[in-house]
C-alpha cells in the first residue's frame, strides 16, 4: 500500500501546533502528524503528515492559507522494509575501545573491541549520532586516565548503550532510568541481548526521581545524553546526587547551546573537563569541585 508524506513549514511553535492540529481533521485522515523545530536558528518549524490515501490538496491549500504556511510539498513513497533498510545503512561505528554494532554485523566485531549490540529495529542511540557517539569517546577518555566508575547512573537512558558501555568495562552494576516506560523497555531488552542481565537496571524515572535511585546516590559517574532544558533543570539535582570528585558526560546539545548549560553546571559547583564537538554536537565532561 503506498504512503503519502505533506510537508510544510511556517513561523513560530504556536502557529506551528495549530497547524498539525487542524490536519488532523482532514479528510482523508492522516495516519500521523508531527511538528518539529529546524534546528537551523531560522525560527521555522517544519509540520508534515502520513497518509494512507492522497491528501486532500484543496485542505492542505486551505490550510496554509489559514496558518500563513509554505505550500505543502506532497509526496509518495514507495514501500519499504525499513529495518532491513536501516541494517544495510547503518555500519558499526567505533569509540575509542567500543564497537556499536547490531547482529547482521556480528561478525566484524573486533577481537580486542568491546561489543554493544544495538538491533536496527531501536536505532536511536546506537552510536551513529554526535550525541551517542560522544558519550562513548567521553566515557572511553575518562577510562583511560585511570578512573573507574563504582557507581554509575545513565539518566535518560534510551537504549541504555552508555549505561552498558560502563558495565562492560567495571564491575559494578549501573542504573539506567528512562522518563519514557516504552524506552525502560527498550533498555531492558538491549541489556538482556548483551547479556548484563542484573549488571544494568533500568527504571522509569524522570531525572533522580525513584527511590531506587535516590536510594544509591550519591553517584561518582552520570551520564545525562538528553536535551538543553531538562539538563539545566536537573544541574541542582546532579549536585546533590553526584559525589565530591565525581563526574557526568552531558550530552543532547548543539555547539551553540553548550556554553549555557556549562555556565550553569559550573555555578552549581562543577568544572570542565573536556567539551568534544562532533559536527552539529557538544558533549561536555565535567567533575565536581572538591
């Protein structure tokens, strides 16, 4: 059955909510409907829907003459198996001593790399994106300067591939915490492919809040790879909950938002320790002062 994608883009979050609202109701009805910010400081935000049938041209027309939109480009799609697509793209991808790979790639895991095996069908977090792959050269240097973590927490954990990368190399076992229970999930599944069953925990959580992990703070490594916002708002917990000397690997920000949340985490009693940018992405490493 084919698929059918419109796409637009307008002017500011409010309008831009409208807007994918009001497509909902179209007719056909769209199988989905997503509003996204370009992350190219333009201000626009992009609003596109899938269609099982063709969309209505009249209402999209209709519809960017109401919300004072570009004209919406309509496309079909050819059908796809997409996990078979995302496997024949996505190559493994090397930090420092970590090899991400998923199982159709199992046999070029190097023997003196340690394995993360991520399947395609759970492609966020599996390394290819600067965010993931920072953390994992973050952790990567820390070890290599003769650190190892005791108790460590992923925050925000996804596939909870930097959760598992710590358990791979220190004995200890690492909390994974997830605001999302489908992500918790999702972790729990990857934990058991890599076989760190009762080595990774993973709980839904937003930020330190569960007991089982305010039960275990304070911690001397977190990693928190999420977004600008909530990583501000959680510079007062990660305080409280990281331990004199210890350490988090942030991550989820572009170049340009780095130096907002370093200016925070450093009022709330951390100091730098190494920013990498890969490409459009920063992650910072930061210790907590003594």
């Amino acid at each position: 059955m084919p698929t059918f994608t419109a796409l637009t883009t307008l002017t500011g979050k409010d309008a831009a909510t409208q807007l994918g609202e009001a497509m909902e109701r179209l007719i056909p009805e769209p199988t989905g409907v997503g509003v996204f910010e370009v992350e190219d400081g333009s201000g626009l935000w992009e609003v596109g829907g899938y269609f099982e049938d063709a969309p209505d041209q009249a209402g999209l027309e209709l519809l960017t003459l109401a919300f004072e939109a570009k004209p919406f480009v309509v496309s079909e799609l050819p059908e796809t198996d997409w996990v078979a697509k995302v496997r024949r793209e996505l190559a493994p991808v090397e930090a420092g001593r970590f090899f991400v790979y998923g199982s159709h790639d199992a046999e070029n895991l190097p023997k003196e790399s340690i394995g993360l095996l991520i399947e395609a069908a759970m492609a966020f977090g599996t390394g290819h994106h600067g965010t993931t792959l920072g953390c994992l050269r973050a952790l990567d240097r820390l070890a290599n300067t003769g650190f190892a973590g005791e108790n460590v927490a992923d925050i925000g954990c996804g596939t909870a591939v930097l959760g598992m990368a710590a358990a791979k190399i220190w004995p200890n076992p690492v909390l994974a915490s997830d605001i999302d229970m489908v992500a918790v999930e999702v972790a729990q599944a990857n934990v058991a492919s890599n076989n760190l069953t009762g080595r990774v925990k993973c709980v839904e959580a937003a930020g330190f809040d569960a007991e089982t992990l305010l039960a275990a703070a304070p911690f001397d490594l977190v990693f928190a790879n999420i977004l600008k916002g909530p990583l501000i708002g959680l510079a007062p917990d990660m305080a409280r909950h990281v331990q004199t000397g210890g350490y988090v690997i942030l991550s989820g920000l572009l170049n340009e938002q780095a130096e907002d949340v370093l200016a925070v985490y450093t009022q709330n009693g951390f100091n730098l320790i190494h920013h990498e940018e890969i490409v459009d992405w920063s992650t910072l490493t930061m210790q907590r002062k003594p």
